[in-house]
C-alpha cells in the first residue's frame, strides 16, 4: 500500500518537475516555476517595449541597428518557452517546447556574437560590413535551426527538470549541443572585446595628442598676434605723448617710417647722380689733365 502510494505521488511529481520528485509536499518545484514564469514574463514585456521604441524612432537604418532588431525578437521568442508553463510529458507537445527552447537559445547567442564580430571588423579591421547582411541571417537562423534538430531527430527531447529539453539520460548531448559552445564562444567575445577596447584607446590617445597640438598652435599664434597689437599699442601712445615739435625733430621710428626713409634716400642718391658737374669742377678737371700729360712728355 505504501509503495503503491509512492508511485502515485513519484508519476505527478514526474509530469511536473523531475528534479524534485522524493517527498510529495515539496515546494522546490513550485517556486523554481513560479521564478521561470516570472523571468520570462518580464523579457516578453522588456523586449515588447524595445521593439516598439525602435518601431516608434525608426532607429533601424543602419546595419548594426537591424542586427539589434533581429536580436530583440529573438529573445522575446525565446522568453515565450519559459511562459509555456510546466513540464509536459513525454510527447509531441514537449518535443516541440525543447525544439523551440533550443532553436531561439541558439538564435539569441548567433546575434550576441554576430554583433561583437560586426564591430570587431568595423572598428579594428576598418572594414564595412554591408554586404554581409544576408549572410549574418543565414548564420543566426541557420545554425540553430541545425543545433536544435539533431536532438529532436535522434528522440533525445524529453522531461528535463522544470521544462523539457534533452533529458537526463543523454547528458553528453547537452555540452555537446549547448554548454561547451556557449562557454567557447563567451571566450572569444572576451577576447574581441577586450582587442577592441585597447584600438578604442590608442585612437582616443592619439586624437587627444592631434587636438593638444592644434591647441598649442593656436596659442602660439595668438600669442604672437598680442604681442604685434601691444607693440602697435605702445607707439600710439608715444606718439600721442610727443608734441608736434618733437615729433619733427626727432620722430618715433616705426617700421612703415623706416621704409618711407630709405626710400627717401635712395631717391636723393638717384637726383646726385644724375646731375650736371658745376662749371669749376669741370675746368679744374681739364687743367689736371693738361699738367699730366706735361709730366708724361
């Protein structure tokens, strides 16, 4: 009687939650679906409201901004598996609960990490990425389209815990399908962020160097223009001191004075010399002449 008793309670503890199925009053169960209903709830709600910001902004030109899109909707997808209540038995009805938990898991992961790779080329390689939209697509929906099949194809879905998946028996299939390449690929996003954040850096060093530099030019340059205004400055005032007297007689000299002076005196120079000898000058010119060609004979 007590065996059969246990049965009973063991088979719908079983179709409920097969991680806690030893004593017929535990709540474990409950309260580890009543969090996964909860989480899923608030990612429907969070994503909903995402796609309808985007919706209303029209923020989806841009190649990165689509892939955010697509990256939206397929976790909101993925949140509708953690609402569909609890675990069913074995059937088609779990099968296809495992097949879609899988498939929007893997999608969800595709567009995380095509996104890092996308930036990656962007930033790093300085390589534009346009053109590779199509085959973004075919690699987030393609490959968890396959990753999610290959159990469903061999029968490995199943009760699994609070919902159904890959069941208990084929645990190797559940690092093989999901942990070892989740836990891979966080590596090498790891690895691609931590290159970009350091490119990140080195530009922002270099344009803080370029823009110092820019800077202190323009200091050099405007220093010296205060210093040409002070000095025009300062002759102004003399000049205003000064009497009009004093400036005849012994005037600032500047520079447009200087050159107006040289000037002056080149012309002067020119008027000397091309003017007429004086009459006495030119006897006396003779004269000397005529006495050294008397030495000479």
């Amino acid at each position: 009687m007590g065996d059969e008793h246990f049965l009973q309670v063991n088979n719908t503890s079983s179709s409920r939650c097969t991680f806690f199925n030893t004593e017929p009053d535990d709540y474990r169960c409950d309260v580890l679906l009543k969090v996964k209903r909860a989480t899923g709830t608030f990612s429907i709600v969070a994503c909903s409201f995402m796609l309808l910001a985007i919706w209303l902004l029209r923020q989806s030109n841009s190649l990165a901004q689509k892939m955010i899109r697509s990256l939206t909707v397929a976790a909101l997808l993925d949140s509708v598996a953690y609402v569909m209540g609890e675990s069913h038995p074995e059937g088609s009805l779990c099968n296809f609960q495992a097949w879609w938990l899988t498939y929007f898991d893997w999608a969800a992961l595709m567009w995380v990490c095509l996104i890092t790779f996308n930036l990656y080329l962007n930033l790093v390689r300085e390589i534009r990425t346009e053109h590779y939209k199509i085959l973004y697509h075919v690699m987030a929906w393609g490959v968890p389209l396959l990753m999610s099949t290959l159990p469903l194809m061999v029968g490995y879905y199943g009760p699994a815990g609070a919902w159904c998946w890959i069941t208990d028996n084929h645990v190797g299939w559940r690092f093989g399908i999901w942990y070892i390449p989740l836990f891979s690929l966080i590596v090498l996003m790891i690895c691609c962020y931590a290159r970009i954040i350091c490119v990140a850096n080195e530009r922002c060093t270099l344009a803080w160097a370029c823009k110092c530099s820019g800077l202190r030019q323009r200091h050099l340059e405007s220093t010296e223009y205060n210093r040409n205004k002070a000095g025009s400055y300062v002759v102004r005032k003399i000049r205003a001191a000064l009497t009009d007297r004093e400036q005849t007689e012994q005037p600032v000299r500047t520079s447009c004075s200087l050159a107006k002076g040289k000037k002056e005196r080149y012309a002067s120079d020119a008027a000397l010399m091309n003017a007429p000898e004086p009459q006495g000058a030119a006897g006396s010119s003779a004269s000397t002449e005529r006495a050294v060609k008397q030495c000479g004979s």
